[in-house]
C-alpha cells in the first residue's frame, strides 16, 4: 500500500481542539480551546438574519467581497494608522487558520526556515511543515515571556526567511513593547527576512499595556505579513473569517495560494461582518472592558484555589503553574482535571519546544456564570497546593 505523506509525521493533530473533545465527553467546563459562550453583538446577529434573507449565497470575490474589503481597511487604518488599499493590499480568508497557511505558504519555498518563538500557538509549526520549510526556535522566558536579544540574533543569522510574531500571545498573554517590536524590525531588515504576525488578540490587551502593530513601525509594511481575524473581537469563532494584510506584491502571491486552497470565505457571513467592521471606537472600549473584569474574575478564582500563574497582558488565556500541586506531568494532570475536578485546560508541553511540562493553559472568554463554576471547583486542588 502506498504511504502518506512523511511530512504529517513531524506534527501531531491539534491538542487544543482534543481537549474540548475530551471536555464534551466528561462535561467539563471548558476552559481549553478559546472560544467564547456568550453570543455576538446583537446588530451583528440582525445583519446575518437579513443576509440569510437577502444574500447573497453565491461566491464572494475569491480575495473577499468589496464592501467587506473596503470596511476591513477602514477599521485597520484607525486603529494602526497605516493606509490599506482595499483593491491591492487585503485576502480575506476562512479564519486566520487559513490566513496562517496561505502566508506561510506564499513566502516559503521548501527548505526555507521559519524563526518561532517558544511557547507558540500550536498552527505555526503545522503551516511550515506543511509549506516544506522549517521551524527554528526562539525561548520566551517567564514570568513575562520576553526574549534574549542574542539568542533572537543568533536564530536571525541562521538565515531564515520569515518569523512569526503573535502579539498579543498566545498561549503567554504577552504583549510585545515598542523596544521589543523595534529590534526584532531592526533584525528582519538586517537580515531581509519576512514578519508573519497573528494579531488576533489585537483588542483584547489590558492596561497598562498598549497593543502596537509590527507593520506600522517606520520600514516594516512592505515586510509584514498581517494575519488577522474577526472571531475573537466580535465573538464569532464558528464564523471562520479572517484576512491577510500586506502590501501588493505579498497579497498577489497569498491569493493565489488562497484561491486553490479555499476560494473564498463565506458570502453571506462576509455581508453580514461589515457591520461590525463599522461599530463605532466605543465598541472596541467596551470589548477591553468586558475581558478586562473576565480576567480579573478568572485570575481571583486562581488566587483562591492557591494556584501560581503569569498575569496576562493581553489575550485571554493563563499560564497556570502545576508543580506545586506535585504533577509532574502536564498531559495526564490535564486528563485528571477534566475526569476528576471537572474543568478542561491545554496541557502546555503542545506550546513550547522545550520539554516544558509543568504547566496548563487556560482561557477565560466565558461568561462570569462560567467562570465562578470552574472557579467553584478549581477550590477542590486548594488541598493539595
Ligand atoms: N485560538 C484558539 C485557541 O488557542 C483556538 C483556535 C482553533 O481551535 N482554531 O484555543
């Protein structure tokens, strides 16, 4: 019999998304894949009813709808200050999934390699993989998961073609400041080298913290890759709608990879999100708030149940240290957890490169009612700590 691919031998399936299979089966609560159990703004959900009625239900144009397009660059210019052509410089994609992908895929040829800094969200080494080229690593160190300039050096005189930059962080809660962005941009020029950012997080970010972006930095726009979503800010995961910002010579070569690998994120979801795409700047102030007061809610049930964490700066998820409870071994605590206790997280040995296996992931986008029921059981590893 023929064998496939040897390239799927080099990453596993998502644990992330086995872990909310795991939680469905025991009926946990689950705090590991992140994804909200609130609903979308209510004008949002009335914009997909009158879509479903009105169309349209056929393609889209396979880079993104126009009006969709042209709200996109809209809203990115306001908050990044940098101009978006909506004709030249924008790819919408089925989620920042395929953005991912299809970024990945259009800078690398195989060999290529691809700097990622460690923990990472689990796709990053799944897309190079599957663009033939290859990961190398750069340690973010805890508490606040930044990096060592030399080590970051030395990855960049290996030559690599792209790196990739999640800001705000996944799994960390990382938010990357303007010294950090500014030399990392200091390096890829250096070293002509691609920024593949995932700013999906880009207004989820506490203060003080402020989230800066890459592409805007003087220099860095005909570099960067931005991919981007709109599952987290407008609470729509199931939606899969993202997009890819670049300049034009990038977004040629990523429309192409998207046009063979999807043709094109869902009409009449795209006819619907450009209301959201023009929600006023109160929005997206409220939005802060909201995961604000979630963070702090999820963050005191930590502090009661005894359990050590790095506090987030930005994203919605937590790093939760297990050693003290005497685990050595995040994968089984994260089985025990769902089976025993009742609550899901990700083992965080899927993030890292490292054999780090002393922590678990959490995310707290989840209504209050949510978290004080994981919070309330969470009480239970109290007596062991
Ligand atoms: N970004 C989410 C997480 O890290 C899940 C994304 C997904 O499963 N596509 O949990």
């Amino acid at each position: 019999m023929p064998q496939t691919s040897d390239r799927l031998g080099k990453f596993t399936e998502s644990v992330i998304r086995s872990m909310t299979r795991l939680s469905n089966k025991y009926g946990a609560v689950n705090l590991s894949q992140g994804f909200p159990d609130f609903d979308p703004p209510e004008p949002l959900l009335k914009a997909l009813e009158k879509a479903a009625l009105k169309g349209p239900h056929q393609y889209a144009v396979t880079w993104g709808a126009e009006n969709f397009r042209k709200a996109l660059a809209l809203k990115h210019q306001k908050f990044s200050g940098t101009a978006i052509n909506p004709e030249t410089n924008i790819v919408v994609t089925c989620g920042s999934t395929e953005a991912m992908m299809a970024a990945m895929m259009a800078a690398c040829n195989p060999g290529d390699k691809v700097i990622v800094f460690s923990p990472f969200y689990e796709n990053y080494v799944a897309d190079a993989v599957l663009s033939g080229a290859e990961a190398i690593y750069v340690p973010l160190y805890p508490p606040d998961f930044g990096f060592d300039r030399e080590e970051l050096k030395r990855a960049f005189r290996k030559g690599p073609k792209a790196i990739v930059l999640c800001n705000p962080s996944n799994p960390t809660g990382k938010v990357f400041n303007k010294e950090e962005l500014e030399y990392i941009a200091s390096l890829a020029m250096e070293y002509d080298t691609f920024v593949i950012t995932d700013e999906v997080y880009e207004h989820i970010v506490y203060e003080p913290n402020n989230h800066l972006y890459m592409s805007a930095l003087p220099g860095m726009f005909e570099r960067t890759i931005v991919c981007g979503s709109l599952s987290k800010t407008y609470a729509i995961t199931g939606w899969r709608l993202g997009y890819i910002l670049a300049s034009e010579k990038i977004i040629n070569a990523a429309r192409k990879v998207h046009d063979f690998l999807t043709v094109g994120a869902a009409a009449p979801l795209q006819e619907a999100a450009v209301t959201a795409l023009g929600f006023p700047e109160s929005y997206y102030g409220e939005l802060k708030a909201k995961y604000t007061g979630l963070r702090d809610i999820f963050l005191g049930h930590l502090d009661r149940a005894g359990l050590k964490y790095s506090k987030p700066q930005g994203a919605y998820y937590v790093l939760v240290d297990i050693e003290p409870l005497g685990w050595k071994d995040d994968v089984k605590f994260s089985e025990w957890l769902v089976k025993e206790i009742g609550v899901a997280g990700v083992p965080g040995s899927s993030f890292f490169h490292e054999p780090v296996k002393n922590l678990i992931r959490f995310h707290f986008a989840k209504k209050r009612e949510t978290l004080d029921e994981a919070g309330n059981k969470l009480m239970k590893l109290k007596s062991i700590a």
